[in-house]
C-alpha cells in the first residue's frame, strides 16, 4: 500500500455531547507515505457536522511541513467545547506520525 493510517487521542472534556459515547477525542488520518500528505481523516466528534469540518480541515495537508498552520486553523475557526482535545489529538497524530516517518528513513 502507498498510504498508512494513524491515530492521536486525547481527553474530552466535561459537558460534551461525545463524552456519554466516548472518554477521548480519536482523530484518524490515512497518510501518503511518500509525501506525508493527508488523504483522508475523521474525529470522533459527536455531530456529522464537526466530523465533517474536521475532515475537511486536515485532508491535503502534509505533516512533513508540521501542523502549526492546521493548529492555527483550529484556532480561528473551531470554537467548540472539544477545541483543546482536538488540538492535544492533533498533536499526538503529529507525534505518532513523526516516529513512523522516522523508522522509514
């Protein structure tokens, strides 16, 4: 396969629609190997809607420029409860993506 999936967790807060399904925010992504590029992604955000932003935010992103610009992007124009578990999953994806890019080298 030219593309491999990751996942990045982090805690719910409180008070959120998701926290009666979920205890973490799960933010998935299927990534090109070659490029480090963003095919696909979800959340595990309650609302199709959220879900679908999310998706929308990261697709065609690749984490080989980091993800400062996506953070900033969640920043301005997601300001929803789940904002600081979203940026704590984005990060552990950037995380488990930077130790499986460096096992490639």
């Amino acid at each position: 396969m030219k593309t491999q999936f990751i996942a990045g967790h982090a805690r719910l807060p409180a008070g959120m629609a998701a926290k009666s399904l979920y205890d973490t925010l799960t933010i998935t992504a299927e990534i090109d190997k070659k490029y480090g590029v963003i095919v696909e992604a979800s959340c595990t955000l309650a609302t199709e809607h959220g879900r679908d932003y999310v998706a929308r935010l990261l697709r065609g992103h690749s984490l080989r420029d980091g993800i400062d610009e996506l953070l900033a992007e969640l920043d301005e124009g997601y300001l929803g409860k789940a904002h600081s578990a979203l940026c704590a999953a984005l990060k552990d994806l950037y995380k488990q993506f930077c130790k499986m890019d460096e096992k490639e080298q």
